[in-house]
C-alpha cells in the first residue's frame, strides 16, 4: 500500500482530493504552500491528520474557490478559512485566508508529503503557524493541544527550533 493509498483509505476517500487540488493549482499556476499538520510531516515523523491546511496567494483565493466547485468540492465560508470538501471523502482541506500566513507562500520548498509532491511552508514557518495556533486561546483546547503536539515533534527532531519558542512553550515541550 503506497502513502497515498494509506491517506485514502484513512479518510474514507472515494476520490482523491488531495491530488485534485493540486492540479487544480498547478493548472491555474498558483502560488500556494501547505502549513498545519500534514507540513509538520514533511519536517518530522509522519502523523495522519484528516485536516490540509494551505495558503494560497490572496489574489487567487477565488478562482481557486470557482475551480474548486466545479470540480465538484462542496465550499464553505467560515471568518478566517474557507473550507473545501467532498461527500466521497472524510480529508478536509481548510484554505487559511489570514494575511500573516500570505508571506509563508515565497520561502516554501517543494516536499514529498505522505506520496504528494507538493509546495510546503518552511519548517521555520510551520513551526510559527502551529505557535500561533497554540497561542489562540479561542481555538477549542483539543486543537491546541494537537498544535502543542505538532511543535513538540518539529522540536524533538530538530532542537535547534527549541529557541524559536517562548520560554512557556518550550517549558511544555522540553
């Protein structure tokens, strides 16, 4: 069974969304990067997660949202992401509309991710966007404490992150 296979099994994935969006991108040359926790997997042993976090360059949120729906994904408007997804799979791909993460987009390295050749935040960046969402005390206490999970794995394979985190988090992590 190949990563792909596996991820696809995971989600209950009739179709491939994760591949589908990525042509879609690649299609309309779009400036995109993954963050959240399928980029940590690019930087450390890999974890399955249901959720693709990614950022696409501002200006082409909304051809990538028509596209999108015309491949037949399902869209859904929430205050700072628009979510994307497909009744034949469980995998929810969460578009971050948040400006801070539109300067991840230029720094970000093609990565083999779980069988998916794809552009992902650097793992400086990532390590950045997980201790934002940490910090976000209005994010529900079980997502944070995934987030906190994340960057103890980013930190456990790489400790020279360790003095990227407030002095609180690293506490928690070390």
């Amino acid at each position: 069974m190949t990563a792909k296979d596996f991820i696809r099994a995971v989600s209950n994935g009739e179709e491939d969304i994760i591949q589908m969006l990525l042509d879609i991108i690649a299609r309309a040359e779009m400036p995109y990067c993954i963050i959240g926790g399928l980029a940590v997997n690019a930087y450390a042993d890999p974890v399955v997660s249901l959720d693709l976090d990614i950022v696409v360059v501002a200006s082409h949120l909304e051809t990538l949202c028509t596209k999108a729906r015309e491949a037949g994904l399902q869209i859904e408007r929430f205050e700072h992401r628009i979510n994307l997804s497909s009744p034949k799979s469980d995998l929810r791909i969460q578009l971050l509309t948040g400006a801070r993460y539109q300067e991840f987009i230029p720094r970000s390295q093609r990565k083999n991710v779980l069988g998916y050749e794809m552009m992902v935040a650097t793992m400086e960046d990532v390590l950045k966007g997980k201790l934002w969402a940490y910090t976000d005390e209005t994010r529900r206490k079980s997502k944070r404490q995934k987030d906190l999970a994340d960057i103890a794995r980013l930190v456990e394979t790489h400790p020279d992150l360790s003095a990227h985190l407030p002095d609180t988090v690293r506490a928690l992590v070390e």
